[in-house]
C-alpha cells in the first residue's frame, strides 16, 4: 500500500468496497460485525464507528444524569468504545473519552457483571473513578448490544437493579 500525506492509499473494488488496512482496524478496535458510519463531508468521506445513541444522545443523557443522581454513582454509557454520557463527579472527565482495553471488553459483553476494587476504576485512560465497586449492564437493542451501562461507588452493587431497568429502558428507546 502507498501512504499519502492524508493517510493510507486503497483502491475500490468494482463494487464500491475498500478494505480498512488491518493496522487502523487494531488501533481503533474494530471487529468483524461492527456497524460503520460512512457520510461526505466536503471533499472527504468519513467513516466510523456507528453508535445506535448517536441518534438518542440527549435522551441518553439525561437518563444517565438521572441514574448518576438516583443512585449518587458516577453512572457512564459506553458505545464504540467511547464514553457516550457521563454522570455524576466524574462527568466532565469521562465524556468523549476512549474505553481503557479492560472497560472496552466489559462494554462488548454480553453479561451483567459486578467488580471490586479498592482503588477504585480506570474507565478512561488517566481518568480515576472512585468506589469499590462497579457494576456493568449491557445495552440491547434489537437483539444486539450496542452499549454498556456503568455504575461506579462504594454502593453500586445495591443499584445493580435499577441499572439493569435503566440499560432496558435505553436499548427500547434506541431500538424501537
């Protein structure tokens, strides 16, 4: 392959496919079966990850303020491999933030897991979130997870519920 000073060059194939070399799909973690976005913008085509709350961010958003202020939990979603909303004292931090490896595979789970830590969370890469526990709920939207809910305190275990009635209700918005 050739690189120009815009990037790495690839032919298109008669019906319109370009492969995304292997080293760009291992940096920004993408896997077989994920959903691309591709638009113009301008002179440029971009492509990326697609997110089914990119369409439902400000509903999202709140819901996840609200959660973060029910449960008194730093309370995140995660899609793409991104932090898509943030509540509670870490919002500001998290927001837009790539996943950390570990936190990218919880996201990508398809089981509501619970962990311990006494020094608390590294969801984001140099972002700390407090508590010793956390829990994670998969988002699903027509069948598919498309998302993981967070909650992080020294209480999130107790919430576990709410969080699984939270990330329900999101996938039904998201999918329906």
């Amino acid at each position: 392959f050739f690189m120009s000073e815009t990037g790495i060059v690839r032919r298109m194939d008669e019906l319109g496919r370009i492969v995304i070399p292997k080293e760009i799909r291992r940096t920004m973690r993408l896997e077989e079966g994920d959903e691309m976005e591709i638009f113009p913008d301008g002179e440029r085509l971009v492509v990326r990850k697609h997110s089914r709350f990119s369409g439902f961010l400000r509903a999202a958003e709140k819901a996840v303020a609200l959660a973060a202020s029910a449960t008194g939990c730093d309370v995140f979603l995660a899609a793409a491999d991104s932090i898509a909303a943030a509540g509670g004292a870490h919002r500001r931090e998290l927001v837009s933030r790539p996943l950390t490896e570990r936190f990218a595979a919880l996201a990508r789970s398809r089981e509501t897991g619970v962990l311990k830590s006494e020094g608390g969370f590294s969801p984001a890469e140099g972002v700390s979130v407090t508590g010793g526990c956390l829990v994670a709920v998969p988002v699903s939207a027509a069948g598919d997870v498309t998302g993981c809910l967070f909650c992080a305190g020294d209480d999130a275990e107790k919430h576990k519920e709410f969080m699984e009635f939270a990330a329900g209700v999101l996938g039904a918005v998201c999918g329906g």
